[in-house]
C-alpha cells in the first residue's frame, strides 16, 4: 500500500466521517486482485454515531409532506441522470461488471428512484365505511422511524435505490450498512443526495464487515426496520435477533431458481435466456437461473446448443465483454471448490469449470462459464446457491417432473418456463415455488412496480419494490371521527 492509496470513510450527517478507530480494510480490483482503496472498517460506535445523527433527523423530515419529500428525490434523480457516466464508471472498476453492464444498472436504479419519487403524490389511504351512523374512517400511512438497510455488491446502486427511495419517501431516515465490496458507490450516492438538497443526517452510511457493523446496526433498538439483502444464513440471524425486539424485517435472500425447458420450445430463445439468467453478471445473482431442467426429448440438443453459447462468452471488463469477475478471491475459491466437489459427486463438467489460464485474465477472480450435468438432484451443487457463473443441467420426463424437481429445494424465489403452450405455461407458473414466474423469459427482470420476493428460505413474505415496498417503510393508522347529529 502506498501514501496515495484513496481512502472511503463513512458518510454521517453530511459529511465523510473517518471510523473511530482508524481502522481500515484494502479492497480490491476484482479484474486484476490490484489495491483499489482502503474502507472504514466500521465499529459499533461508528454505527451508533450515524444511528444518533439519523435520530436526530427524523422528527424535521418525518414532517415533510409526502409531496415535498418526492420532490427532494426527485432531485436526486436528476443529479443521478447528470452523474450517470461517473456512477457507471465506479461500478465498473468496484466490481468489474463490463462498461454496458454498469451503465444499465445506473439506468435500472435511476427508474426506481423515478418511481418512489413519484410516490409522494400517491402515498395513499383508503376511505372505509362504518355500521355506526356519522362516523367516517380513513388510514393513512407513517414512517417507523429509522431504516437500516444492508445491501450486497453485486448490484450496488440498484440495491440502494431499491432500498432508499421507498424508504424515505414514507419519512424514514435510513443507515445504509454499504457492502464491504461496493464502498465508493455508496458514498458517491449520499454526496449526490446532499447536493440536492436531502437535509443532512436523513441519509447515512456505515462501511466495514458485517460483524461488527452490520450487526451493530440489527441490534441497535433504536432502529426500527431492517431490510436485509444477502444470504439466507445471515437472513435468518437478523430474523432472530432484530425480531426480539419487533422490528419491521424485510429480507430477500438466496435462490436455486429453476429453468424449465420443454419439448415444444424455442430452443435457439431458451438458450439465449438460459446463459443469461446463468451467466450474466457473473452468475451474481440471487435471481440467476442455475438449474436448468430439460425434457429429455431435446435434452441433447438443447444442451450442445448452450454449451457452444457458453463457451462463446467473453470474460472482461471491456465493451466487448460479456461478463467480468466475481466480487472477491474468497468468492472465486468458494465457487471453484463447489465444482471440484461437484466431480467427486458425479458432475461432467461441459465446459468451464476453472479460472481463466489467459495472461490478461489470470490475476483477477474470473470463473469460466461453466456448465455441468449427471449430477443428482439431492447433490450439493443442485442445492447450493454458488453465486457465480455455473449451471447444472438435469433431464425431466415431463412437466409434472419439472415441477416437482423444481419444487425440490428449500428455496422459492424465481422461476422460468420455455413453452409454446399457454395452457402449459400457466400451468406451471400457477403451481411452482416461486415469488416469480417468468414465460419464456430469463429467472430475472424485475421492473421497479413489479413485486420481487420469495417463499420459503428465499425471503420472509416481505416484497420489494413495488408499492408492496410501502408496506415495509410504514406503519398503517386508522382514524376514525363522529359527526355531530344534532345540527339540524
């Protein structure tokens, strides 16, 4: 490490704010495993610090109007279109997503902040009638205080947007635990907030590890919803700890979302929205089609057909690429002992299967896209979200086949079907396991309206975004009154 190394402190109150302790973590660049920064890494006083200034913020913006709050936000839209190249670009280096890629997730985030900021013209109530003559009752919605956000790296300014916007429209202030491999973007995000005008102190970030800022920030009473994306371990601690104390929990956790291939399908389109839902962004999604279930009819020809599509794919971080490293070393060794076991399983790797050999690719944390079949269903790899650019393909008789080994697994998140057949189709979407269920499309592609969630290990029933989102951010008040009968 040399002298000029950047550093990315805190953001609390306004302002950068360097950890109590003079603590640091490197953070690297996942194309070529370079030094790339120094992180806060964060204290439980460091997070107690940006939860008192989150406090003391609240009683001002809680009484802004709903109005008033979108505007502010739809301020930061506009200084998050004009600072669109710039957010793009430190996505690209943070995680080493290729330029495109970062550049539409700017585009995604940007339309979920349209949407919630928008949202301060419809944060609606309902009128309700009553048995009781003269009395009128109608709810409103109200904040719960102060939002602790805990997001991962492998979408970073889509994951803030999905939690900030909805979160401050309905009044909250918010903490945002920044993933330890995404720090820039996130202090990036809460400059452009000040900058449009978001009063100081409603908008903070904590950087560092989960133990012991992110757990400093569950734990602490005075917060008073969590919303949590990441793995479902982690998932269920929160779940535990945070509901001692009844806080709000939203959590959106892993997936092992199915594919389903049938015999009357597409094949050329099937395998288009396969290798995207396996392969893009590195397979670094928690919506990432990574069981991939084929009629056995046009199981070989469907499975040479991807083969070749996977092996077509660039790995990098130019324009020309088609998808860049993982996050970090420990995730590239995690996924490459996943697919050595997998061996010793059963599993014939297709294609893939290691790190790339090439000189530019060979210090950065790269997977080859990696195909895999003659595994088992119960094997681990079928079961085991691995996080990264590896699929596992499995022959079905027929679709009652595909859905019940669709249905084999403690996750529900996503789901796809490649069907001709509407009859078919909804069949399928009707009765599989799943939050989301895709026709001829990828396992992903939730819009900024559109509800995202799980079943089972996937989440716990909470939705984001959506106007679902809403319900997470707020409390519901019923008000009731009595006319006077007398006036007459």
């Amino acid at each position: 490490m040399t002298n000029n190394t950047p550093r990315v402190p805190n953001w609390v109150n306004g302002c950068e704010s360097l950890p109590e302790n003079d603590a640091w973590l490197d953070k690297f660049n996942p194309h070529n495993s370079e030094l790339l920064c120094r992180v806060a890494d964060s204290s439980a006083a460091d997070v107690q610090g940006a939860i008192a200034a989150a406090g003391e913020a609240f009683l001002t913006w809680s009484e802004f109007t709903p109005v008033r709050r979108g505007q502010i936000l739809a301020e930061i839209v506009a200084g998050m279109k004009r600072r669109a190249d710039e957010l793009g670009e430190c996505i690209a280096v943070e995680t080493g997503k290729p330029p495109q890629d970062a550049k539409g997730e700017v585009g995604g985030a940007i339309l979920q902040a349209e949407y919630f900021a928008g949202e301060g013209m419809r944060l609606y109530g309902r009128s309700l009638t009553s048995g009781t003559p003269g009395k009128y009752s109608h709810t409103v919605r109200q904040p719960r205080g102060i939002a602790g956000l805990i997001v991962p790296a492998n979408t970073p300014i889509a994951n803030i947007a999905w939690k900030t916007f909805p979160a401050l429209v309905c009044g909250n202030t918010v903490v945002l635990k920044a993933a330890e491999d995404s720090p820039q973007i996130a202090l990036l995000f809460g400059k452009i907030a000040k900058e449009a005008g978001l009063p100081d102190g409603v908008f903070n970030v904590v950087q560092g590890r989960g133990q012991p800022a992110g757990a400093a920030l569950v734990e602490d009473p005075r917060v008073a919803v969590i919303s949590f994306t990441g793995s479902t371990g982690v998932g269920r601690w929160i779940a535990e700890v945070a509901g001692k104390r009844l806080a709000r929990i939203s959590l959106e956790l892993g997936g092992k979302n199915p594919f389903v291939v049938c015999d009357d399908a597409d094949l050329d389109q099937a395998v288009h929205w396969a290798s995207l839902s396996a392969f893009s962004n590195a397979g670094q999604r928690c919506a990432a089609g990574s069981r991939i279930l084929v009629f056995r009819e046009v199981y070989e020809a469907f499975r040479d057909k991807l083969v070749v599509k996977a092996q077509s794919l660039k790995l990098g971080v130019s324009a020309s690429c088609d998808l860049g490293p993982v996050i970090n070393k420990r995730q590239q060794q995690a996924i490459l002992a996943a697919i050595d076991y997998a061996k010793t399983e059963g599993g014939r790797i297709l294609c893939g299967g290691a790190a790339p050999s090439s000189p530019e690719l060979a210090n950065g944390y790269y997977i080859q896209p990696t195909v895999i079949e003659g595994l088992q269903p119960s094997a681990e790899l079928s079961c085991k979200e691995v996080f990264g650019p590896v699929v596992t393909l499995h022959p079905v008789d027929d679709l009652a086949d595909a859905l019940a080994l669709a249905n084999a697994t403690e996750y529900g998140l996503t789901a796809a079907i490649h069907t001709r057949n509407v009859d078919r189709a909804m069949w399928f979407a009707q009765r599989v396991r799943a939050g989301v269920a895709n026709i001829n499309l990828g396992t992903f592609g939730s819009e900024p309206h559109m509800p995202f969630g799980g079943f089972g290990a996937s989440g716990n029933g909470t939705r984001e975004p959506g106007v679902e989102a809403l319900d997470v951010y707020s409390e519901l008040k019923n008000i009731s009154f009595l006319t006077r009968s007398n006036l007459i």
